[in-house]
C-alpha cells in the first residue's frame, strides 16, 4: 500500500530515563509500586503486576508500525530508483544524438533536455483524483508519468526527427502517442507527446520502466511554461478574457514556428550546390527519410 502510510504520524516514544519517586503515577495513572518491588522488578526477580505489565512505557504496540513503514520506504525508494534509473537510460540516448549532431552534422536539432521524477506526494495526489488502488503494482499500470524527459527542438520537422530517432531504437517500445502538434489542445497547447517504455537493468533481473517523452519548438515551450505560471497562480481558476488571450498567443506561437522553419530552409538552400541539391541534411538525405513516420496519421 502507498496511500494511508502518509496520514500515520511516528508515534513518540516516551521512555522515562529517570526513576520515578515512590507514590508517583506510572503514566496513564496507574501508580507505581514501592520502592523495594522497583528494585526486583529492575532486577528481573519479580513479575510486575497485571496493572504495570499493560502500561505502555515505550510503547511496544506501534514497533510492528515502524517496522511496517520502514519496510514500505524501502519499497516506495525502489520503485521510484526503476524510474530514475529509466530516465537515465533516455537521457544517455538523447546526449548521443546530441553529441553525433554537433560533431558531425551542421545542424543539431536538440535545443536542450529536461527530465523530471514525479515525487511521493505528487503520485498519492494522482492516485486520489482519480480514485485509484493504491498498490505499487496498479500505480505501475495506471500512471504512466512517473519519469518523465522533455526534448525543445529549434523547429517542427526537428521535433518529428528526434521522435523518429528515439523511438526507432530497438530497444525502445512505444506505448501510446498523442500528436499534440498537428491536433492541439483547446487551450492552443502543441507538443509531440509519447508513452515509451524502456528496460533497466537491475542487480536482480530486467525491469521494463515507462517513460512519458515530450517534444516541442521553442515557441511551444515558451507559450507552455507561462500558460503553467498562469493556471498556477490562479490556481486553476482562469479568467476567461485570460484564457482567451492565451489561446491566440497559442496561435502567434504557431505561426511564429512556421515563418522560422521557412527561413531555415531559406537558409539551407543557401548552402546549396550548384545543381540546386542541399549538400548537407537535405531532405533527400538517406538519413533523413521517414521523418515523422512513426507519428499516427
């Protein structure tokens, strides 16, 4: 179990260190025997009475708790470790590609990478909206962003190109993608987004971890990280006039995007040989073929 652990509160265990005089109470008002029956029950000699026997002097009843909650931090540590670790597993990925476009290529099409773990208190959030069973093994089917990796591309087609190159690994096996870009959400929200999976490689065997991967233009992360500040500091309660200003900013982000892509290319055919062909990265490129391909219709 996850949920339930986080409302228990350790329990204070109230050991007395300092002997207590004769004809004070041994706490929850039971009094404490003469001086000289201290004395043999401190030795062992003697029994303590039935009264004295059921005091909660450390509290002995909560130990089997403790035990209990320090077992389920292990387990919660490593369930989430799977998910760090499959971040890892993406994020050495992404820096070979990064680094093969930068020395060999003339255009890399990674801005920069961003990647996050989901904490406890975020995941139990979850699984309460959306009244799940609060098992490791159901929070594994039911919630698919624990990890999470963020790739910002310089253009649309980069966006498309590095989905490609990642999920055409054969490692790699995609899940579930949701092309935000060509359909986007009503709010004017665009981004590439993907439910991977990927195996780690632990001491005890191979675990298959889900990796939630978004790809976006600068303009969309741009537009995405206010639209955030936004709905946080109204803490969800928008105004609509606001809203409505948001999703035409949505709009100029987008074509923003476009009038650059146009002028990269612009660019390209600059570099251009003589027969009009681009003589490097040009569309007719081997390497470059299938751009997008993986992303549904």
């Amino acid at each position: 179990m996850l949920v339930g652990w986080h409302a228990r509160s350790l329990p204070a265990l109230n050991i007395p260190f300092k002997r207590a005089r004769r004809g004070d109470s041994g706490g929850a008002g039971v009094p404490l025997p003469p001086e000289p029956q201290l004395d043999a029950l401190e030795s062992g000699t003697v029994k303590p009475p039935r009264s004295l026997e059921s005091t909660p002097v450390a509290d002995v009843a909560n130990l089997p708790l403790l035990s209990e909650m320090a077992k389920l931090r292990e387990e919660l540590s490593r369930f989430l470790m799977r998910y760090k670790f499959g971040i890892d597993e993406v994020l050495t990925k992404i820096t070979i590609l990064q680094e093969e476009f930068l020395h060999l290529h003339e255009h890399n099409p990674i801005e920069h990478v961003n990647s996050r773990l989901k904490s406890p208190e975020s995941i139990i959030g979850k699984i309460e909206r959306k009244s799940l069973d609060p098992s490791f093994d159901s929070i594994r089917r039911s919630i698919t962003d624990i990890a999470g990796v963020r790739i910002t591309c310089s253009f649309i087609a980069d966006a498309y190109r590095v989905f490609d190159l990642l999920t055409q690994q054969s490692d790699i096996r995609v899940l579930e993608v949701k092309d935000y870009i060509k359909d986007p959400k009503p709010n004017g929200y665009r981004s590439l987004h993907a439910i991977i999976e990927i195996p780690v490689f632990m001491s005890d065997g191979v675990v298959p971890v889900t990796v939630e991967l978004q790809i976006r233009t600068i303009a969309m992360d741009f537009w995405a990280s206010l639209e955030h500040k936004i709905y946080y500091k109204y803490d969800g309660q928008v105004p609509s006039a606001l809203l409505g200003n948001l999703t035409e900013t949505a709009d100029i982000a987008a074509n923003l995007d476009l009038r650059m892509e146009r002028l990269h290319h612009e660019v390209l055919a600059l570099n251009s040989d003589p027969s009009g062909q681009e003589t490097r990265d040009r569309p007719g490129d081997p390497k470059l073929k299938g751009i997008g391909s993986s992303v549904p219709g």
